[in-house]
C-alpha cells in the first residue's frame, strides 16, 4: 500500500521549523518516532513534509497509525 502525500506547503514560522529540526533530528537516529498532540495541531503535515523533502513517501519509508479515544488496544497488539 502507498500513500499519495497531499501536503499543503509548511508556513515558515519559528515553530513549525523547530519542529521539524527536532522531527528531522529523531528520524535520523534510527529510532521510531512518537507524535502526540491535539487534532489538528499539525503531527500528519509535519511528518508528510519531512517524507516529501527526503523522497521517503510511502510504505514501507512513511507508515502513518492514527490512534484516538475509540481505538481498540487490541488492534495494535501483535
């Protein structure tokens, strides 16, 4: 399964390029990277601008899990 990105370009304000300094930074050690925060807080465009500017668009490079109050914990469980 791939994912067709449809990014809106990132405004430049000091905010959204400091975090995506820090999420560039956490990718680039290797370790999967966690985002949480309130809907619409900007986590999804953040991480499709990262896999767009790096090429990395897509499975297996961008998997996207959106869990919520109503997600069963059972789903994730392997």
């Amino acid at each position: 399964m791939s994912y067709k990105v449809h990014h809106r370009s990132l405004v430049p304000v000091p905010s959204s390029q400091r975090n995506l300094h820090s999420l560039a930074i956490a990718v680039a050690s290797g370790n999967p990277v966690l985002l949480e925060g309130p809907v619409g807080s900007g986590k999804t465009s953040l991480v499709e601008h990262l896999a767009e500017m790096t090429g990395r668009i897509g499975t297996p490079h961008l998997l996207k899990v959106q869990l919520g109050d109503q997600t069963d914990s059972k789903v994730m469980k392997a």
